[in-house]
C-alpha cells in the first residue's frame, strides 16, 4: 500500500517537472535575441525645464501687477519683444491670479534685464481683475513656423555631409556666437527663454532651440546630458563644451562615453551637441548607427539654417 502512494507521487512529481520544462521551452521560443531593452536602465521622472520666460518675481501694488523676468534684453530696444514679454506677463498673473489681491488691478506690467532690469510694456486690463483672454505666442513655439532641425537630422533619406577638410586651431577657440549668424526670430525667442545670444556657448543654445521647437527636456541621470521628448520619440541629449585653454577638438573618449549612456539610456535616437569641431570618427559613428547624430562647432550654422527660418 505504500509502494503504491509513493508510486503515485513519482508520477505526479514527474507530471509537474514536464508540464513546467514545456512552460519554459515556450517561453524561450518567444524571447527575441535581438531585443536590447533589458540592458537599458530606466530613466527617473524629472521636471521639465523652464518652457517660458524665467520669472524673478511677482507682485500686486494697487493696481498694478507686476512681472520681473530674468531676461537679456538686447542693446536696442525691441518692440516685438517688448509685446512678447509682456503677453507672458499677464499669463503668469493668470497662473498665479488666485495668490494675488487681483480686485482693483488695471494694469499688468512686465519688467525685464538681468543687469539693470526695465519696464518693457504693459497691458491694460478690460476691466479691473478680469484678464484679457489667452495669447498663442508663436515666439515661443516655433515649430508651426520653421522646420523642426532636430527631426531633420535623423532623416534617414538624408545623406551625411563630410566636414573633413575643417582646419582646427592650434589656439583657443573664441566664443561661438561670433560665428554664427541667428535669425532676428530665433534670437527673440533665445531671449524670451532667458538664453542671451551674445554670450551663449553652443550646447545651451540647442538646448533652448528643443524647448522652442515644443520638446519636454529634462535632465537626465548623466551629467550634462537631457531626455528631449516629442511625440513617440524620446531622444538623448549629451552636451560638451569648450573650456578656455582646453583642446578644441571633440576627445573620442568623449564620443565613446556618449554611446555607452546612449545605449542604456532607452531613448530612441541620440544627439551630441558641442562647440568645439569634430573629429573624422564622429562620421564613422554616424554611418554605423544612424540613430545618433552629432552637432560639431562645423556644423552648427548648417543646423541654424535647417530651420529656414527668416
């Protein structure tokens, strides 16, 4: 009798063993080798960065509402920006309208300037407290009139054009903006997100250029480097910048270091933005994994003129 239940026990035991070794072998048909995911660390929730003018303060005095913006403004003044920062006054009152004493106010009034700040302009309310209906800003969101650059360098009709015959200094490199030339619509809406074009180096200068473009930019768990997301797809952003008395030209450790943290990044595409020039490898890394693409002190102005913004 009990030869028997053990028996019966064997089989079960033997019944449960084969039952999970099919489970597995199916489950091994299914896995796909080619599929890299798992090496990809996942990406921490971050707050976007500022995706309008960087406000320094804000306050009701009688009926005036005021908005301090920490905004280069240019030597010159500029109208248009001028009716620009003040459009994005009154929407940062209404955001805040229900922390102010807003009843007896008639005026919102934006001020500007980082060394010295000025008022710019104002707008008088319809009637007190009630704020004019919302202005779409264009300015601020370019992407409904110029071409997206960031999507057109991944097109993949697109043939890569070879900067190889780009001579690099021995010397030290001098500010990049001295080199390029910015649209007068660019350069106002640099300048409404709180980025000076006279002083800017070429990473923070992309960077800005995705938030105009209508990307959620992060930061990224890497040093300098960002998520920019846009629809389906989530590109990693790597910056480098050209320190005075440093080689101008981009390290291949550098660009080696790039693809190890694009690769566990999970991001669809990567982006290396520099200002200083680019090596040769830059091409054979391109050609290899089009995937990635590089933004080199050579090819900036190109990417400027991508937009066909006049």
């Amino acid at each position: 009798m009990t030869g028997a239940i053990a028996g019966v026990i064997a089989l079960i035991v033997l019944a449960v063993v084969a039952v999970t070794l099919m489970r597995q072998r199916k489950r091994a048909a299914e896995v796909n080798l080619d599929d890299k995911s798992w090496l990809r660390s996942p990406q921490p929730e971050q707050d976007p960065l500022v995706r309008h003018s960087p406000v320094m303060e804000f306050h009701v005095r009688g009926h005036e509402a005021r908005v301090i913006f920490n905004v280069p403004l240019p030597d010159e003044d500029d109208d248009v920006l001028n009716d620009l920062l003040v459009d994005e006054a009154v929407e940062v009152i209404r955001e805040k309208r229900h922390e102010l004493p807003m009843a007896d106010v008639t005026e919102v009034v934006a001020v500007a300037g980082q060394d010295q700040p000025r008022e710019v302009g104002r707008a008088k309310l319809p009637t007190a407290g009630e704020l004019p209906p919302p202005v779409v800003t264009e300015m601020l969101n370019l992407s409904h009139v110029a071409k997206d650059p960031f999507e057109s360098q991944f097109d993949t009709e697109k043939v890569t054009s070879l900067e190889t015959k780009v001579q690099v200094p021995r010397d030290d490199l001098g500010p990049i903006r001295e080199e390029l030339r910015i649209p007068k619509g660019l350069e106002r809406g640099l300048r409404a997100r709180g980025v000076d074009p006279d002083t800017m180096g070429g990473p923070a200068f992309v960077v800005s250029l995705l938030q105009l473009f209508d990307y959620r930019v992060s930061p990224s768990g890497e040093p300098n480097s960002y998520m920019a997301i846009k629809g389906d797809s989530t590109t990693f952003i790597k910056t480098e910048t050209h320190d005075p008395g440093s080689h101008p030209e981009l390290e291949e450790g550098v660009i080696r270091r790039f693809m190890v943290e694009f690769s566990t990044s999970g991001a669809d595409r990567g982006m290396l933005i520099t200002d200083k020039f680019g090596p040769f490898m830059v091409h054979d890394v391109e050609r290899n994994d089009r995937r990635v693409r590089f933004i080199t002190r050579e090819r900036t102005q190109n990417f400027i003129d991508s937009m066909a913004l006049g």
